[in-house]
C-alpha cells in the first residue's frame, strides 16, 4: 500500500512539474525573401522539365535505359516548348530598352535547347549513347549559361 501510494506522488508530482513547464517556443520565423521562390508559369514548367533533366543526366551512357530515356526527352521537350512561349521574370527587372533584346534572346536560346534534345532523341533512338552523353553535356552547358543570363536573382 505505502509503495502504491509513493508512485502515485511520484506521477502526480511529476504531472504538476511538467504542466508548470512553458511550451516550447516556436521556431523562428524563416526569412521570407529568401524561401519565397517566385512561383510563375514558367518557374513551374522548368521545375517539372529540371525533374526529368536531373534523372536523364545519369543515365544517358545506358543503352538499356534508352525507351525511359526517350520519354524523359519527351517530357523536357514539352515543358521546354511551353516554357519557351513564356516571360523570364528577370525580363521585368531590367530596364525597358533592355527588355525586347532579352525576351527575343530567350526565345531564341530555348529553340536552341529545344533542338538539342530533337538531336538527344535521335541519338538514343539510334542506339549512340556515346553521342547521347556529349549532348547531354552541351545541353548542361546551355542551361547554365540560361539560368545565368535568364534566372531572376530572386528565383534562387
């Protein structure tokens, strides 16, 4: 009986202890700026083809990958086509005089990609995987130049 009545102390005194203990403090609220991405059309079709990007780059060298690989062209080509019908962000962020040069350089450094992944295609169609692979490269290449020239700062 005397045990029985300890532990029952012991659990209320201990149920007081913890109900006295302050909630824990809420995080601190993060840095709006920076996690708020710009969620436009576009950010939304590169999200989607970078999705398929990411995946297609690890496998181009494997030629038993190749149908997967050709549907991820797929996939990039039309997010590619409808992304290349859009406006950068970063086009409102320069000056007005700027701003048709660098919407038609858009427009014309997407055909560019767009063709890329025409010649991607053929290449896994035909079983050159080794060609695939360069074309890849060339394809990374040109996405770092257009995020570079294209990407608005408050994208990242």
């Amino acid at each position: 009986m005397l045990r029985l009545l300890a532990t029952l102390t012991a659990i209320a005194v201990g149920s007081v202890a913890f109900a006295a203990d302050p909630a824990p403090a809420a995080p601190a609220p993060a840095k709006e700026a920076k996690d708020k991405k710009a969620d436009t059309e576009l950010t939304k079709n590169m999200d989607k083809m970078n999705a398929a990007w990411r995946k297609l780059r690890k496998q181009a060298g494997d030629a038993t990958k190749n149908a997967e690989s050709l549907e991820l062209v797929a996939t990039m080509r039309q997010y590619a086509t409808a992304g290349s019908k859009l406006e950068p962000l970063k086009v409102s962020e320069v000056p007005e005089a700027d701003r048709a040069k660098m919407k038609e350089g858009f427009k014309a450094d997407m055909k560019g990609f767009i063709d890329g992944l025409y010649k991607l295609e053929e290449a896994f169609k035909t079983g050159n995987n080794e060609e695939a692979v360069k074309i890849v490269q060339t394809l990374g290449a040109m996405q770092k130049e257009g995020h570079k020239e294209y990407k608005s700062k408050s994208i990242d």
